[in-house]
C-alpha cells in the first residue's frame, strides 16, 4: 500500500533551495521545522546529495570477510519496532554514505538501497546501526521502496523533502499527492543553486504525469512568508505500478 506523500519544500520566489544565496538575507528561514512537525509524518524522506549534508562519518572500507543477503535489515531487530514518532529515510543507491550516526534528530535512519551496494558498505551500517532496505536492482524503484515502508514499518504518510533531484524522481514517478510550499519574499537570481524540482541529465525529457492542482489553502506565516498547499491528481494511467 503506498503512503500518503507530501513534499515540503522552502524555497525563494525563482525556485531556489539554499537559503544562504537568498536576498535579503534571512527571510522567514525558520518555518521549515515548524511546518515540518505540523504535518506529522511517520517518515521523511530525502536525497542522497542532502543526506551526506547530515553524515558524521566517514565512507565505510570497501573490503568486508563477510556476506549478507539482500533483504531489510532493521536495526532493532525483526518484529520490534522503536517507539519512535518518525523514520528519517535516505536514498543512497549505490552506498556513497558512510554515517558515524544512527539517527537524525532523534528519527533512526533507513537507508534505501539498490542490490548492487557491496557487503562492506552492508557491514558498516550495520557496525553503526543504520537501519536499510533494499528496493531495486541498480537502480531504486520508488513504488517499491514506499511499499516495504508502508509493509515493515507502519509508514501511512511520508513527507519527501528534498533535494531538487529526489523531489523529482518523485513526481515523474507520479507518487505525489500533496506540495506543501513555503515561500519567502527574497530572489536568489544567479545560477548554480539547486531548484524545489530537478532531474538528472538521463531524466531531463521525463515530464510528471499531473493531470491536475488545486490550490487548497494559503496560509501567511508572517513576514511576507506563504505557505501554498496543491493537492495533486495525477494520471493513473501513468503512474508507476
């Protein structure tokens, strides 16, 4: 059963994500968190280029003695779930991050893998007791990936946070239900900043199977800050099975 998904992102009026090019300078960057809890997601969920943002540690070595089979590995073990409020799920296909942490602001991190991820890079989460799926051969298939969350951990709404390329691969995939953005009065205006919605180079012809967005409520947070909440219908037609 796939989650309900919303993306929450804040962004400046061009798009833009890093908000220390934004100007002026600190317009209503504070309200992220605040939205993000009001939401009230059993997991978030964001990119491996954001995901190394929040990384402690170092890559793991690349040669291991033992073997694991590809399946979940959870690290609190089979049938016991945590007591927690959310899961901070990461996509990380090929094992690029080596964590030197469990958890992110007290959510465990689940780490969504691809097959191909060598049992060295297995063995250190596992050293470091980060939680992992797998959802695909080389490549991560989403659908896949938000039905393991929903079957083996109880995910009913998940919140996709970024960044631009992960937001993406998202809606192209047509697994977006509800945009929830945060807007500030300031511009970025030069290039080389990451956009609320981006693609790889592979992906760049992909267009997301929208068929339709409502507006369903604005909200001034103060300061000239908005927050836009779209509800999304998308083609079923087209949307991943």
């Amino acid at each position: 059963m796939k989650p309900y998904v919303i993306c929450l992102m804040h962004s400046s009026l061009d798009g833009r994500t890093h908000p220390s090019r934004w100007r002026p300078k600190g317009a209503g960057t504070d309200w992220f968190e605040k939205i993000h809890d009001e939401l009230g997601g059993d997991a978030w969920v964001i990119g491996r280029v954001t995901g190394s943002e929040f990384a402690k540690g170092k890559p793991y070595p690349t040669a291991s003695t033992e073997t694991f089979p590809r399946k979940s590995w959870f690290a609190w073990g089979d049938g016991k779930k945590p007591d927690v409020k959310s899961y901070g799920v990461v996509l990380d296909a090929q094992g690029k991050i080596g964590w030197g942490r469990s958890d992110i602001g007290g959510d465990p991190i689940v780490v969504v893998l691809t097959e191909g991820v060598p049992d060295s890079h297995l063995a250190g989460l596992r050293g470091e007791g980060v939680s992992y799926i797998f959802a695909g051969a080389s490549e991560i298939d989403l659908v896949l990936a938000l039905d393991i969350l929903n079957r083996e951990l109880g995910v009913k709404r998940l919140l996709v946070e970024g960044g631009g390329v992960a937001n993406g691969a998202f809606l192209r995939a047509g697994l977006i239900d509800e945009f929830n953005l945060i807007l500030s009065p300031a511009i970025d205006g030069a290039k080389g900043a990451p956009f609320v919605f981006d693609s790889t180079d592979a992906d760049g012809d992909k267009r997301a199977p929208i068929t339709a967005m409502t507006l369903e409520s604005t909200r001034e947070l103060g300061g000239g800050v908005l927050l836009l909440r779209y509800l999304i219908k998308n083609d079923p037609q087209a949307v991943a099975k």
